[in-house]
C-alpha cells in the first residue's frame, strides 16, 4: 500500500506508571501527552533514558514518537515509556 504510513503500537509499564505508544517513520519528534519530550519531562537525564533505545538501534531522528503516559512519578513515567518504545521498534524490525 503506498502512500500509507505504517504505525506501530506498544505498551511499557513501570512501577506505578503506563505508558502508551504509537511510532512511525518521522524525522525524530516525540510527543507526550500532547506536549513535547522537554516540556513534559523537564530533566535531560530523564530524556537520555527515553531516548537510549533509539539511540542504541541508530533510529533518533528517524522516528516520530507520540505517546500517553499515566500514573507513578516522572521517572516511573520515563521507564514505562522507554519499555514501550523498545516493544514498539521490535515490532518494526519483525516486519522487515
């Protein structure tokens, strides 16, 4: 199907929190809960571990992110988050 673009959707949990993500090819933008990674989270240590993933399989600026979290504190948050991001690019590379 061209023209389509392809989502993929998993979810991370971590202590208190759940997080829900949708990701596709993009040019690396990362949404949560509506709001960008740095408003929502404020700490850039809590940004590396979201980011470690892409990072670690070469996708940063690659892949557009959107994401809802819920529950626990902000770092709970990022764990689940990350979780949820790994989950989801296992998914793209068992379709290619």
């Amino acid at each position: 199907m061209e023209g389509t673009i392809e989502k993929f959707y998993a979810t991370g949990k971590r202590k208190e929190s759940i997080a829900k993500v949708w990701i596709q090819k993009g040019n690396g933008k990362i949404s949560v809960n509506n709001k960008s990674i740095k408003e929502y989270f404020c700490r850039e240590s809590l940004e590396c571990i979201i980011k470690r993933p892409l990072i670690t399989t070469d996708r940063l600026g690659s892949i557009d992110i959107q994401a809802t979290v819920q529950g626990g504190g902000l770092s709970g948050q990022s764990g689940a988050l990350r979780l949820g991001i790994s989950r989801a690019l296992i998914l793209t590379d068992s379709r290619n």
